[in-house]
C-alpha cells in the first residue's frame, strides 16, 4: 500500500496512481520530462492529439490544491506562465487554457492541464470543447518527444 503526504501527516492509498508510477521511473521519456524542477514535473498529454497538450504535476501524491504546501503552490504560479510562454514560442497559440479536476480512478493525483488554444480551433473544440481532444488517435510517442523537446528548449528562465 502506497501513502499519499500531506505536510505532517501520511494517509494511505490504495488505488495505484499514474503520476506517481510514472515519476517514480528511472529514465523517463522527454514527453514525461518536458520541465522538472523540485516538487513538479512536466509531461506532455499521452492521450492527446494536440501538440503541446502539458501536464503540470506535483511530484508527491496529493489530491487537493489545499494539500499544496506554500512554497508549491508558489512554483505551481511561476510554471503555469513559463509553459504558456513556451507553449506561446512553440505552438503559435492565441493563449492557453488550464483545467483541473483529478477525479478519474488512478489520476486523482492533483495535474494542470495546461492546453494551447491555436486560432484556428473549430468553433466545437473552443472552451470545454477541447476536451474532443482526447477523444481522437493520441500523437504517436515519438510526436510527442518531438514536441516536448521543443517545448523544453523554449521554456524561459524565470
């Protein structure tokens, strides 16, 4: 059985969980590593047909916003503007959309998704539409490492 933290306090889990089973690799793929810095990392979708579809993902199991400690919900700022600013460089998109809702059975693990929302979106993917996204053929890994990298070279620095 795996333990989720909450500062001072640990609290079972017994579902497996995606985010942590993937942080917890060795040798993680550029789509899984798009930015990694203390307590976040960033992936690219792998259910997406969108290029630059981000994840923003603690690196310690949490399931709220409210389990955040100060110093991460300070990061979780500063990396939601540095990926629109690279997604921006990478994509060409007009601004992006983040969503959060960490409900599904193995993704409760707190995640943003943080989406580019390109100009010429049909009107039915514009808003929660986008979401059509990941009802089609999800990008090929190897489009997704592509894009990640690109990602990853346009990430600003602060």
């Amino acid at each position: 059985m795996r333990a989720r933290s909450r500062p001072g306090r640990l609290f079972p889990m017994t579902l497996e969980c995606y985010a942590c089973s993937q942080s917890a690799l060795p040798d993680l793929p550029v789509r899984e590593r798009v930015w990694v810095m203390p307590g976040w990392r960033v992936a690219h979708d792998f259910n997406t047909s969108l290029p630059g579809w981000l994840i923003l993902v603690p690196t310690r199991h949490v399931e709220s916003l409210d389990e955040l400690t100060a110093d991460e919900a300070d990061t979780l700022g500063l990396l939601l503007r540095q990926a629109s600013i690279a997604l921006k460089t990478v994509t060409g998109c007009r601004k992006t959309y983040v969503m959060m809702f960490a409900e599904k059975a193995g993704f409760t693990h707190v995640h943003f998704h943080v989406v580019p929302r390109m100009d010429d979106f049909p009107e039915d993917r514009v808003g929660p539409g986008v979401f059509g996204y990941l009802r089609e053929t999800p990008l090929a890994e190897d489009r997704r490492d592509e894009t990640a990298a690109e990602i990853r070279s346009a990430w600003p620095s602060d």
